[in-house]
C-alpha cells in the first residue's frame, strides 16, 4: 500500500527566502529481505551481497533522471552522527545488549528548476535495519528526519517521519526504501542557486548513540549473533 503523507512549514531568515518549504514523502517499499547466520563465511556473504546492492540500488527503485536545471542541485547527504540507529539495552554498549539497529547507507537524488521558481528535490533512500539479541518481537518503529539547510549555516526546516519495519520470521536484518517526490525549497530569486542549499537526512537518535556513532566503532555485520566488538574506524 502506498502512502502518501505531506508537511510543510514556514522558511525564516537565511537568503532573505520567502513562502514554504515542503517536504512529502511518498511510499515505504520494501527493496530487500532478511537474513541471519554468523562467522567469516556470512561475513563474506554479506559483504558480496551489500556491494550487489549498491550497484542494483538504482534498478530496484524508479529511476531519477538528471536535468537540465537553472543552476546545481542542493547537496543530498546523510549526516554522520544521526546515520545510524543502535539502540542498546539499559545503556550498556555490547553486541550482547542490542536491540533494533539501523543504517542509511545510501541516497540517490535529482533536482528541477528554472528563471525564479522553487527547486524541487527527489530523493530516494536506503535503510539497512536490523534485530540484535536484545530486539523484543519482530517490528519495530524507527524515526527519521529530513533537514533543509542554507549550506553550512542555519536550518531553514525539519520534518520527522516514521519508518515501520516487521521483520520476515527467522530473519534479523531487511532493507526498506523512502522516497521523497517533493521536496520544495523557495527562492529569493533567480540568482539563488541550489548550490546554496543542503538537504540532510538522518534518525532521530539518543545522545548516546550520536556519541557511539561518533566514535567510529561498529559492530559485525553479525552482532546478533556473536558478542564481538570491531575495531573502531578513525
């Protein structure tokens, strides 16, 4: 079932920007199953299987063409510290004490304007959710977030959004599309380009996971099942 939801709230300040930024985001589509298992060998799997599906990312979702606008596009990207979602047991930072994980792990997007008109983004993006040990039932609710920005400076809007996942029986990990057809940032005029903009993707996490996102450290890709800890990553 598709559904459609809209929001749309007021700019203020930055660029002298008038009218309303909207942002509507169209469908929750499914784009992969779950899948379980543990030791090098799932490990290697599931390394084959995420770069597979960065290069089908594309094919699996409609396609966003690129056009020929007045001016570039905003920047589309997550932001670090709200990329991924970890939710550990009473605080405690271990594999043993996961719950529901999450990760964007990927955006696509294209943008359309001319003369003065508001520029119009699309964006599509990729979740990579998972059940860790911890993980009570098979569905959870995430929550996410989509910022416009006037680039490296203030934040013009920001709208949260709910991303339902029930995980297939037996399975502790799925990925789930979000696609935005309608994401409107008003111009002052034509000599405002998108290239002044940013839109910001990102969970709506915990101080503590923002900290634990911003340390580096990652769990295997089998942390369900096996009480490891990777090295963190600079």
């Amino acid at each position: 079932m598709r559904d459609f939801r809209s929001i749309s709230f007021h700019v203020c300040a930055a660029l002298s920007l008038a009218g309303a930024l909207a942002i509507a985001p169209q469908a929750h589509a499914q784009a992969g199953g779950g899948r379980g298992g543990g030791g090098q060998d799932q490990q290697d799997a599931d390394d084959a299987k995420k770069k597979k599906r960065d290069l089908e990312f594309g094919k699996t979702v409609a396609p966003l063409p690129q056009l020929k606008n007045a001016g570039p596009c905003p920047y589309v990207k997550v932001l670090y510290d709200a990329a991924r979602y970890i939710d550990f047991k009473d605080g405690v930072v271990s594999s043993s004490s996961v719950g529901y994980t999450g990760e964007i792990s990927k955006i696509s997007s294209m943008c359309l304007y001319k003369a003065d008109q508001p520029i119009r983004v699309r964006a599509q993006i990729l979740f990579e959710l998972g059940r860790g040990p911890q993980a009570k039932g098979r569905t959870n609710v995430y929550r996410y977030w989509v910022a416009v920005t006037d680039r490296n400076n203030a934040v013009l809007g920001k709208s949260y959004f709910t991303l339902p996942a029930t995980f297939p029986a037996g399975a502790d990990r799925m990925d789930k599309v979000e696609s935005f057809d309608d994401i409107v940032i008003p111009r002052k005029d034509n000599k405002v380009s998108g290239a002044n903009f940013e839109v910001l993707v990102g969970f709506d996490v915990t101080p503590q996971m923002a900290d634990f996102n911003r340390s580096g450290k990652r769990f295997r890709a089998n942390a369900g099942q096996a009480p490891e800890v990777a090295a963190a990553r600079p």
